[in-house]
C-alpha cells in the first residue's frame, strides 16, 4: 500500500516508517520537525532507513496531499499530559480539530483506511476493580487525553463503506528509539537510575499503568493496515498486554533490578490520581499476527545497554530535545514559532 504517515520523525514514528518499508509498504511521511534536534543515537538495526518526508503541519496538509495514498496512519499532535496542558485551547485545536480535518480530507480524497493512534488515557481513572476494556466508558482527565476521545468520537462518526477508521488506544510506550523521549515513565527512570544511582519517588508509586514496547505499537499498526478490513472497520483497539499492567512502584522497581546498586525510595500518596488497568484480550483475540513480543523486564535491559553504549550523562538526559514540553517552550521563547506553534521561518 501507499501509506501517508503522520508524525514520522517522532519517537514512534521514525521506528514506524522504517518498519512499515521493510513490509513492503511506500511510505510518504508529513512532520513539522519539532523535535528533529533530539537525535540520541544511530542504530541501522531499528532505522535501516527513511522514507521521504515532506515537512509540514498537518493544520496545512490539504486534500491533493492524499493523491494515490490508500491509508493513513496518524500520529502528528501534541503528545502528553503536561504538554496538552501548557495550552489547553491549542491543543484542543490541533489534536481535535486538525486530528478531524485530516480524517476529512482523507476520506474526500478516496482513501480507504485511516489508522489513529489513541491512548489508554483516555480511561482516566477506574472506577472499579476489572481491567478496562474497549466497551469501557472513557474518563479523561487532562486536555490530552480529552481531545483523543472526541477525535474517536468525530472520525468513528465517519466510518463508511468506502472508509474504514481503527482506534488503537496505547498502553504507555516505553523502550528505545533514536527520537528519544525521556518524559514517559520507564524511560525516565531508567535514565534516573543511570545517570544518578538512585530512583527517589515523590509518591507511594501505588498507581496502576499499562505499559507497551514503542515496536510492538509498530507492529500493532502494520497490523491494522494488513487485516481483511471487516476485522478493523471502525473498531477500537487497547494495545498491550496483560502482563504489562503494573503499579508504578513496581516499575521503579524493575528499573532497579536493571541498575545493580540503584538505591530506590518512595514517598506519600501523590496528587496523580489516574490509576486504570486495561484488558488487552480483544487485539489478542480479533487482530490476526499480533503479539506483544517485549515487557517492561526486557525493556529496561534494553535501555540500559543503549543508555550505557552512549554514555548518557545527565546534561545528555536532561537536555531540551527529550522533553516535549522543554522542546515547545524553546521553540517558542526563541522566537521560531508563534503562538499557535506555526514556524515563524
């Protein structure tokens, strides 16, 4: 398939693109290039190559953009929680409103598939003891996670015979990728414990996550595009699995195990009170060759072979280019984007 993908030189996004051309697939990227100063390190196993990438906001992409293209996979929007909530206004116009304008023109252009990554967020807070399913209400808490259930909301509106959207709502991605974040929280504290010898939590950890593996989400979406489309027309799907539901503490403490010597506290109740675990069974079940191959274990040793390759220091982990909201905040207080987070040049 000819494939336009959103967001490509992002933390997923440049693990996806290669991966979707290794299947055989031709992939146009779209990405503004808010973050390509946060390159951490070269590795041609995950990123054997690139595709052609235009660089653009999707709030300027327009319909002959889609000519040939059979399926979108959109991932360009603001992502996070402290982010969404530096300018909730913004966020709302670009997650949602652009998120919908996009899935619009698609469908106007004749494409058939439209692949959005959404995100477990959106359950916010569980209101009881079972895991949450797709047949779940929605609970979001943050501008983030709100605008990723209306954009469900809006583009699920749109499904049709001749277009067929699919939901995939992402535990919380860990693992590495040359376009490193360190503001998720495996890879966070993994580059604490690296970089200071200790994991210091300011709260009990008590919180529950569901964690996913950055290339099993890749493998989730070749997934979605490859499947007899009845099996993913207009259908929500929760991405991971049930193993890696954890507590927060129980996270730091897998990071430790990993880091011989890492000292590792905890502290009060927090204030963050999204806690939800998510049942994975229905991508299991209906998605056919999909896997989770990685968990948090596997992960964490990952990181701390690539974090040791490099010699990550903490000038390096605390550095503007893998943060997202220390990123946007440059771009802006440097003068090279507007208000609305358009390039001033």
């Amino acid at each position: 398939m000819k494939l336009l993908v959103t967001g490509v030189e992002g933390y997923i996004g440049c693990l996806l693109a290669p991966f979707l051309q290794a299947r055989g697939h031709d992939i146009v990227g779209f990405d503004t290039g808010y973050y390509r100063d946060g390159w951490l390190f070269s590795d041609r196993a995950l990123v054997p190559g690139f595709p052609r990438t235009v660089n653009r906001d999707i709030r300027d992409i327009e319909i002959d953009d889609f000519e040939g293209v059979d399926a979108v996979v959109h991932m360009a929007e603001l992502s996070n929680d402290p982010l969404g909530e530096n300018n909730p206004d913004l966020t709302f116009r670009i997650n949602h409103q652009a998120s919908v304008r996009l899935a619009a023109l698609a469908k106007s252009a004749g494409v058939k598939r439209f692949v959005y990554t959404s995100s477990c967020s959106v359950y916010g807070v569980a209101s009881g003891a079972e895991p949450m399913s797709e047949r779940s209400p929605t609970n979001p808490l943050t501008a983030y996670a709100r605008c990723k259930t209306l954009v469900e909301r809006d583009v699920g509106a749109m499904t049709a015979r001749d277009f067929s959207p699919t939901f995939l709502r992402n535990a919380t991605a860990y693992g590495a990728s040359p376009r490193m974040r360190f503001d998720i929280v495996l890879n966070n504290l993994c580059g604490i414990a690296a970089t200071t010898g200790q994991i210091v939590m300011t709260s009990d950890g008590t919180p529950w996550r569901p964690l996913v593996h950055v290339l099993d989400i890749c493998q989730a979406i070749a997934c979605v595009l490859e499947a007899p489309r009845d099996v993913v027309h207009g259908e929500v799907f929760n991405v991971g699995h049930h193993a890696d539901n954890y507590q927060v503490r129980e996270i730091a403490e897998i990071v430790a195990h990993v880091y011989p010597g890492c000292q590792l506290s905890f502290g009060p109740p927090g204030g963050d009170n999204r806690s939800y675990r998510v049942n994975f069974e229905k991508i299991r079940a209906q998605l056919p060759g999909f896997k989770c191959v990685w968990d948090a274990r596997q992960g964490a040793r990952q990181l701390h072979d690539v974090y040791e390759r490099i010699g990550l220091d903490a000038a390096l982990f605390n550095a503007r280019p893998f943060t997202r909201l220390k990123q946007i905040k440059y771009l802006s207080v440097s003068g090279q984007v507007d208000d609305a987070l358009f390039w001033r040049y």
